[in-house]
C-alpha cells in the first residue's frame, strides 16, 4: 500500500470529549428541528407586527391608562435593578411551586383511586363535583381568617385552583381504559398491581398531562388571584401597588412577568410529556 493511499484514522475520543461533542450535535439539531420551521417566522411575524402596533398605540395614548413596550423594558430594567421584582417573583413562585406540587400529588392520587375503585369513584363523585363548582374566590376571605395572610393561606388558593383539573382529568384517563386490553392482560396472568403500572398508567397518560397543563395554568391564576386579595407579598401585591398608583408600566411589567412564567411552565410540561411519551412519535 503507498502512502497516499493510506487511510488515516481519527484517534480515539476521551469519554468527556465524547460527551461534550455529543451536546453540542444535539443543541444543533434542536435548533435545526425548532428555529428553523415554517411556523417559527409567521409566530415572529406576529410577534412583530404586535409589537409595532402596541408601541404605535402606547405613545398616543394617556400613560396613566396604557403603556408602549419601550416604556414597559424601561421600567422592567428598573424593577429588576431596584430587586422589587425578582423579590416578589421568588414569593410568587414558592407559593406556587408548593401549592402545585400538592394538586399533583394529590389529584393524580385521588383521580386514579376513583378510576379504579368503583366504590371510592361512587362515593367521592358528589364531593369532589360540588367543590369543583365552588368559586374558590368566595372562600379567599375565609381562609383568610382560618389560617392568616401568610403563606399557608396562598399555597391552598393555589392548590385548590389547580387539583381539580387534575383530579377530574386523571380519573376520565382510567375510565377512558379499553376493558378489552384489561381482559387480555389479566388472561396473561396480570396482578392488580400489573395492570395500573404497565396498561393503566401509560393508557392514561395523554389525559393526564392535559390535566396538568390546566391545572397548572389554573393555579397560576390561582396565586395572582390570593396575592391580589391579601396585596401583602408577591407579584398580585405589585398589581394592587402599581395600579394604586396609577402605573400602567409596572402593572404591565407584572402581568408580562406572569405570562412569561406561565409559558415556562407549559413548556416544562410539554418537555416531559415528550421524553414520556415517545412511542407517540
């Protein structure tokens, strides 16, 4: 064999090289996959044509009743710098992080007990469809007295706000379960314990991670809605503050916060239901 026939061989990667270039094809192709659709420049599109509109608007209207997008970053840099905002976004989001982590536990819980024992479904139905058609507004100012203005009072607006969707979605999943694929699991020597882990649970799945996109969007309106009636912490107290002051830039800033966090948490959800759900393709 010559020399200029000669076929040159890469050396061998270390492992942390390996891993590392690994990464980095991989945030490639999600680009690929994600920056480049069709769909991502019409969303930009109206992002823009938004944006232009509102900040044509916003300067011919009275600021003490509306607010151009410059003026809103302006003053979101200011709250930011000043700590106001990262600090009421901090109380905001434990409230929410533990009021919704409670709905979860708890209405995956009580929504598959339901599904799958018939007697417990029978006998929680009527309680569960009577608290769910209570405004848990009208309870705000009760839980207020029972428990104070504190934190307490806050995770459970939010967790009440959010575990019903949950709940009520859950128990729809394992009631949605063809009876057919049960029989046959149960003909290839299933246990109970078989069939809720292995057909029940991924039977149910797309119900359920639709329960937690509206649970999840309805207990953040949940936290805004307790913060703005106790207006002592959070980002609902900034909205009282800020409108009370007649600041339509740092009561937009807010509600601009909140949406952004709303988007977050949708886009965490989706992201799990992706890596869950991969045989959907």
């Amino acid at each position: 064999m010559t020399e200029t026939s000669r076929i040159e061989v890469p050396p061998a990667l270390a492992p942390h090289e390996a891993r590392t270039q690994l990464l980095r094809l991989s945030a490639r192709a999600w680009l690929r996959n994600h920056a480049t659709r069709p769909e991502r420049a019409l969303q930009l599109l109206i992002l823009a044509t938004i944006l232009g509109f509102w900040e044509w608007f916003g300067r011919r209207a009275d600021p003490l009743t509306f607010a151009p997008p410059t003026k809103i970053a302006a003053e979101f840099v200011d709250m930011t710098r000043s700590g106001e905002l990262p600090r009421a976004l901090g109380q905001s989001l434990l409230a929410l992080s533990v009021g919704l982590a409670l709905a979860v536990v708890v209405g995956i819980a009580v929504g598959y007990a339901m599904g799958w024992w018939t007697v417990v479904g029978r006998t929680l139905d009527p309680f569960v469809s009577a608290l769910y058609v209570v405004p848990i507004v009208a309870l705000v100012p009760a839980m207020i007295i029972w428990f104070g203005l504190g934190l307490t009072s806050r995770v459970l607006v939010v967790f009440l706000f959010g575990a019903f969707e949950i709940l009520l979605n859950a128990y729809a999943g394992v009631k949605n379960v063809d009876p057919y694929i049960l029989d046959v699991a149960r003909t290839f020597g299933a246990s109970r314990l078989d069939l809720l882990r292995k057909v029940v649970f991924p039977a149910t799945l797309p119900f359920l991670f639709v329960g937690l996109r509206m649970g999840a969007s309805r207990a953040l309106k949940g936290m805004i809605v307790a913060e703005m009636l106790f207006a002592v912490t959070g980002l609902g107290r900034l909205i009282i503050v800020n409108a009370g002051a007649f600041k339509m830039s740092g009561v937009l800033v807010v509600a601009l916060t909140v949406a952004a966090v709303g988007i977050l948490l949708t886009a965490i959800i989706q992201s799990v239901e992706r890596r869950v759900m991969r045989w959907r393709g």
